[in-house]
C-alpha cells in the first residue's frame, strides 16, 4: 500500500493521530472540533501554562466550550504537550502559529520557520503537514517546502503538504470551524487529495484550489477586500466630521439598498490578528514583482490614522466643555478588538488609550470580557462600572460595543459620551450628552 493510500485510509477510519501546533485561537478550537469525531490529537503549545491548561481541561479560547474541553480530555482524546518530541507519531501535522509584521510592516515568519525546522528534523513518510497561518503566497512553497525536504524525504510523494488558511472569526455564534468553507491547495494533486480528505471529516464544505499559492492569496485578499472597505468608511467618517453631518445616518440609509452594496462601519481603527497585518503581507509581496498595491497601502495609512483622530476629537470635546486635556479623566469603555470578544491584539483602544496619555490624560478603561491587558509596557486593569466612576469622569469614549453594557444607563451618568461604535444608537434620552464619530 502506498503512502498516500494508507494516509487516506486511517483519515476515512479517523485512526489517524492529528497534531496540532500552536493552541491558541485557531488551534484549540480545530483540536477540538477533530478530538470530538474521534480522532486522537496532540497538541504542541510551547507555553507551559496553556499546556497544562488544556492537559487540566481548562479552556482560555471564548469559541471552546469548557464542558466539551473537560470531556475530551478525560477520555484522552486530547493531549497537550510542550516540544515536538512526538512528532513521528502524528499522521497529520496542522501548523497555527502566529504570522506577525515587523514594525517595518514587513512579514515576520519566524514562528513558520521554527516550526517546519522542527517538524523537518521528526518528519517521516506518509505524513500530512497543512499550514493554516496567514501568509504571502509563496510561503509554503518557497519557505517550507525546502526546509521539509530537507530531511530527504519528497514532498507529493513520501509526505503531503498543503495550504489551508484558517478562517475563524472570534465571538462569532454562526459560523465557526465546522460550517465556514475550507479552502485547500496543495503543492501536488497528491497532497491536494489528502488535504481535502482529512479536511472533509470535520468541515461542511471543502473548496479545492489549483496550488498552495492560491489558497495562500485567497485569505490575504479576504482580509484585503475588508480592510480597503473599512478605510472607504473611515475615511468617510473623517470627511462627514468636516462637514459636520452624521455617518452613522448616512451609512444607514446607503446600506438600504438591495443591491451593489454591502454594509461596512467606521470606528476608532482596526484591531485582531487579520485586518491590520494580512493586507501588509500581500503588500510586500507585490513589491518583490515590482508591482505597487496602491489600494493597500493607502487603505492601511487610514486605517492606521484613526486612534489620532478619535484622541484629536476627544480634545476637541473637552475643550468645548471647558476641560483642559492635560488635566482631564477620561473612561474608554472597551479595549477588546471587537464586541464581545476578549481578544486585545492589535486593537485600537489601546493606542487610542497611549494617546490620550500621552497629552495628559488620567484614563482608565472598563471591559467585561479583559480583566487586565499588557502592551509595549504599559500595563492597566479594568475599572468596575459604577454610577461613581461615570460621574467621576470628564469624559466617556466608547471604543468597543460590548452587547453586556447598558448604554442608557452610562449616557444618563456620564458627563458626556464620544461614541465611535454608534452604540448609543437606541439611546433616546440625553442624546445632547453624545458626541457620535
């Protein structure tokens, strides 16, 4: 029996043992969701304390359900462990570490990297690796591809490598790992039929791609198209600021239209670990075609831009209320990225929060779902939201719209409120107290 035979049958049989490297909030939740249709799954997380988290059945991902947790790993279905000394029992190798950017904004794969090097020294024939981090087209192929095959194995032929990038969206109740489309592109139809194969046990739908470097741009320009869109309402908000007209109305009453148009919301940046880093991927990527991505870049200049606009129209309204700034108290009311999630990266409540500071400001923060977060040394804990604290301070900013918090009741103890969600939106009483976007 060839290799690829024996793979797709343990895969059909669901006797195939699934690593995962990397638990984190794509990789738990995949974990899970192949644990609970029987396969085994071996985790690698090389932070101590999420590993003996999940060997605990403690969950730390929003999107697992502790009680499903707990059960797979007291049946042993689930196992965490800290180095990739069992490798060679995997039959499948799923790779979700992170992809940052360095603070040139350029692609920073060191994790990949570290990674295929370490699945490389372990590899042997008859083994899947699928890489789900977003990246720049090319990766699997030109990076990972010559560090596997360094280990004298050949790639389609002894083990199978594919691209899948995940697809997960944090928070969201509908769509999750089992129902999104999973997109696979191999870097030969042998790899591509494996992908799609183990894939196929847990995801509704798998859509196949031509090669691994499709599969890699089809999630770049996903994020790409979102972040464009969001900068075009952005920087709508900016000009409706000039023109002293409300975009919360505007967009409202565009979206009304049946056709030709999908809904997309300003606010105070973008935040998580897609929108602000994948377009920059694809960005420097054309670059090395000596091809300029215009849209990208000018997408990404404003989206960047909008913490300092939410801090400059925050002095704004402090002054018109006869508040200096440097001597005022200011509540951000969520640091999340997004509703109802409790996910920080890259969010823009956090700069706007250095900004603020940095012009003097006395700020603290409320979030229901972040007890605490720490960025580039700063580190601050939420505040309980109290009718004392609202009266306490000069000025509310509303940078996350947490479904949990009663907006009336902050509008009608606040002193005033800067809205950069519309969260206020039902709000009827005190509107004189809100300042939208």
């Amino acid at each position: 029996m060839t290799h690829k035979a024996e793979l797709l049958r343990k895969i059909r049989e669901r006797t195939a043992t699934v690593g995962v490297v990397g638990l984190g909030y794509v990789g738990l939740p995949f974990a899970v969701e192949k644990a609970k249709i029987g396969f085994q799954v071996i985790g690698v997380e090389q932070n101590p304390v999420r590993a003996e988290k999940v060997n605990r059945g403690e969950n730390y991902i929003q999107d697992v359900k502790d009680e499903e947790l707990r059960e797979l790993v007291a049946e042993g279905l689930i196992r965490a462990e800290t180095d990739f000394a069992r490798v060679p029992e995997m039959d499948v190798i799923v790779i979700c570490v992170p992809t940052p950017l360095t603070k040139n904004l350029t692609p920073d794969l060191q994790y990949v990297e570290r990674v295929t090097r370490e699945i490389a020294k372990r590899l042997r024939p008859g083994q899947l690796v699928s890489l789900e981090s977003t990246t720049y087209p090319g990766t699997t192929e030109e990076v990972m591809l010559p560090i596997l095959e360094g280990s004298g194995l050949k790639a389609d032929q002894d083990f199978f490598l594919v691209h899948s990038p995940e697809r997960v969206d944090p928070g969201n109740k509908r769509y999750t790992t089992r129902n999104i489309c999973k997109v696979v592109g191999g870097v030969g139809p042998n790899s591509l039929e494996v992908g799609v194969a183990f894939y196929s046990q847990t995801v509704e739908r798998v859509i196949p791609v031509s090669s691994a470097k499709v599969a890699e741009l089809v999630k770049v320009f996903e994020n790409t198209f979102r972040a464009v869109n969001i900068a075009l309402v952005n920087e709508l908000a900016l000009l409706c600021d000039r023109m002293g007209l409300n975009v919360w109305e505007v967009l409202e009453a565009a979206f009304t239209k049946p056709f030709g148009i999908m809904p997309f919301w300003p606010g105070p940046g973008v935040g998580g670990h897609c929108i602000p880093v994948d377009p920059h991927y694809l960005e420097w990527k054309a670059k090395e075609l000596n091809f300029n991505t215009h849209f990208i870049a000018l997408a990404g200049e404003i989206n960047r831009r909008m913490p300092e606009f939410v801090k400059d129209k925050a002095i704004r309204i402090l002054n018109r209320l006869g508040v200096a700034p440097s001597r005022s108290k200011i509540l951000v009311l969520g640091v999340a990225y997004k509703r109802d999630i409790d996910d920080y990266r890259e969010s823009p409540a956090i700069e706007v929060i250095k900004l603020l500071m940095a012009e003097g400001a006395e700020v603290c923060y409320h979030d229901p779902y972040i007890p605490q977060f720490q960025s580039e040394g700063l580190t601050m804990e939420s505040q309980e939201l109290t009718e004392e604290l609202l009266r306490s301070q000069d000025l509310v900013i509303i940078t996350t719209d947490h479904s949990n918090i009663d907006y009336q009741w902050v509008v009608a103890n606040a002193k005033h409120v800067f809205d950069t969600r519309n969260a206020t939106k039902g709000v009827r009483e005190y509107r004189e107290r809100i300042t939208l976007l």
